[in-house]
C-alpha cells in the first residue's frame, strides 16, 4: 500500500501549537511533530469511535492492553504482562511522576545532556539536584556515553532519566551501551525511569532494546515509558504508558499520579490501539520518508552549508545542528527566526551542552525541509 507524505497539509487555524507559534512568514520546524496525515487505520477508529455519541471518561480496554503486549513482543521480544501496563495522558507526566514516588528533595537525578527540555527541568519541580553528564562524539562522529563520568554522576544519583533514542542528538543506544548503563545502575541501586517515546523511528535497519527488557533483575528497577504519538503522530491525543514489571513499584508509582494525573482521553485510547494493531505498514513506510529526508539534509548541509555540521541522527526525525562555526553567539535562536525566518528550538533549551547548536524537525514534506534549507542558506550568504 502507497501512503503520501509529499502532500502539504496547511495546519494553520487549527489549533496546532507547532504553527501558532511564530508569525505567518516563518516556516516553524521546531517541535517534535510531524506534519504529515496519520495512517489510515487510525482515522478509520476515530471515526467508527466518534459515531458513538458518548465521550465519557476513558479507560484501557483488555484489547489494547492485549495490542500492545504483542506489540511489544513482536518488536523487542520482550515478554510483558498485561498489568504491568499503566496509562497516563503523556509521557512526560510519567517521568515526573516517578521523581515524586521514589526520591526525596534533594536527592540526585542523573542526566545525559543534552537534553530535552521537560526532562531537564523535571528534578527542579520536585526540588531534586540534577547531574549533567555531557553525551559527546567521538572521531567517529557518533554520541557515546562516558561511562567514567557517568558513574561519578550515579554515586550522587538516586535515579537515571534516560531518554533513547535520545532527544536532541538521535543517538540510538546499542545493547551493549545499555547494559553497562543498567550495571552502572544496579550496582549503585538507582532507579532508571526510562522515555522510549521515539524507540519505533529507528534508521539503518536499528532495531530498539528497551533496556528493562536486559534482564528481570535491571526490569525490577525500572520505569519505561512509551505511546504511539511520536510515531504515529497522535500526540494531540494525550495518550502514552509506562511499563512497570515489579508489583510494588508499579504500585508506588500509580500512587503518584496525586489528583494532578488524569484518565486518559477516550479518541487516544482508540488512536493507540489501531496505531499498535494495523499501522505498521505505515510506520514502515514513514520510516523510509524520513530516513530518505535525512540523507537528503545531510547531504544538503555538507555541500551548500558546510559551516552547519550534522552528525546524522540513527532515530527520531530531529537533527542535531552544530552552529559553532557561524559565530553567531547569544543571536544563534534569533538569527533564524528574523533573517532566516525558520522557527527552529534552539540548543539552549537543552542545557549548556547545546548553547551552539539548533534543534531542526525533518519530519515534513521533503519540498518543506527544502524550502528550511534554501531559507538558511540565503540568509547566511547576505550576511
């Protein structure tokens, strides 16, 4: 089946956050959401879900629940049960929601920067102490953890925020990465509370390891949380789970949720289970869009705007741009907006790692991610 992701579909006027943000003339490339039609399957469940005239509060079926241990099986073999499953509105919810049940004011929470941003304010709501460990590339140009920092960081640390594939840099961690973190982990008895939200946009033929799935002893402290909005672009839609094995920490952490984590919007829950059950044709499909519009940017870099480096990313559809060499300093953000009229997220959101660098979404048209290119470089050569 033929899906197209090379119609421009105007989302102005439609309460979109990505394209209320900046003025008409910028093209807004900056959060993570795809501007392409969702798979078929799911407008067909929202639709049959919408003739119901009902919308009262939502809960997770059996069925979906059933949907995505098969799923989860079917892409990781990773054996789950189906009440190790707990729904919440988002993923970010979740991460917060484990901080509250299991640390302490005070307590240490270890970070991979650069970071997306709710991760990196999420240890301050709960006035925890956060403990960059800076990811940096090696002469390979790949992101690679460094393990020796991140132990000193852990011996502070009761918990790991551990975000892979990784947002900003798309770094896809190996099983060989995730079981040294995890070690590093259990040897020190922190709690990992791990977002997976991009682990089903993965390049090159990758294939995702949850790190819960390394073991049942690394699974009984840990956290996983995922949906199908990044995925499957239904982000909208309030809907994600965390996967939680052990019983009592499952428990400790449903008890967080405190009045401020609400049931889960009734069109998610039916958005997930079609995305889980009948998209994977169309994942497959918008994986190769992407990864196609990947080398197309990398290559675009390279030979019309060298002083832009790219370390190509191996998940998620965002680019990590290194913007040293433009000497641009503190007007790094704002040179884009109001010369290059591109709305893009700029790499200090994500911690001091990225104070050169800006966040570019390719997950638009090619003709889109053309124009954002084109834009750039006549910019930079009226300077």
């Amino acid at each position: 089946m033929d899906f197209d992701f090379d119609t421009a579909i105007d989302r102005r006027n439609t309460g979109s956050n990505k394209w209320s943000r900046y003025p008409a003339d910028v093209l807004p490339m900056w959060v993570a959401d795809m501007d392409f039609a969702v798979a078929p399957a799911i407008i067909a469940a929202l639709h049959r879900r919408i003739a119901h005239p009902v919308f009262g509060y939502g809960a997770a079926s059996d069925a979906l629940r059933t949907t995505i241990v098969a799923m989860l099986q079917r892409m990781y073999g990773w054996s789950v049960a189906a009440e190790a499953l707990v729904f919440l509105p988002g993923v970010e919810p979740g991460f917060n929601m484990a901080l509250k049940a299991f640390l302490q004011p005070g307590d240490g929470v270890a970070v991979q920067t650069p970071m997306y941003r709710p991760i990196l304010v999420a240890p301050g709501h709960w006035g925890m102490k956060r403990i960059d460990v800076e990811l940096r590339a090696d002469n390979d140009d790949v992101y690679r953890t460094d393990m020796a920092a991140l132990g000193k960081a852990l011996d502070q640390s009761k918990a790991l925020l551990f975000c892979n594939p990784h947002n900003p840099t798309g770094k896809v961690f190996t099983r060989d990465e995730l079981q040294a973190i995890a070690k590093a982990c259990a040897d020190r008895d922190v709690l990992i509370v791990s977002d997976e939200i991009h682990c089903d946009l993965l390049f090159d033929g990758r294939r995702h390891v949850p790190i819960a799935s390394l073991s049942p002893e690394i699974a009984a402290r840990t956290i996983t949380l995922m949906s199908a909005s990044k995925t499957f672009n239904v982000a909208g839609l309030k809907t994600a789970f965390a996967i939680v094995p052990d019983a009592k920490l499952r428990q400790r952490f449903a008890a967080a949720r405190l009045g401020m984590v609400d049931s889960n919007n009734v069109l998610g829950l039916a958005a997930t289970q079609a995305a889980f059950a009948h998209g994977e044709p169309w994942r497959r499909a918008l994986i190769a869009y992407l990864q196609g519009n990947r080398d197309w940017l990398s290559n675009a870099l390279a030979t019309r705007l060298p002083a832009i480096r790219m370390r190509a990313p191996q998940g998620t559809f965002l680019a990590w741009l290194d913007c040293a060499a433009l000497g641009l300093g503190a007007d790094l953000a704002r040179f884009f907006v109001e010369q290059a009229k591109v709305g893009m997220s700029a790499g200090t959101e994500f911690g001091e790692a990225g104070r050169d660098c800006m966040r570019l979404n390719f997950g638009c048209t090619r003709a889109t991610l053309e124009d954002g290119v084109s834009r750039i470089e006549r910019a930079l050569g009226s300077r």
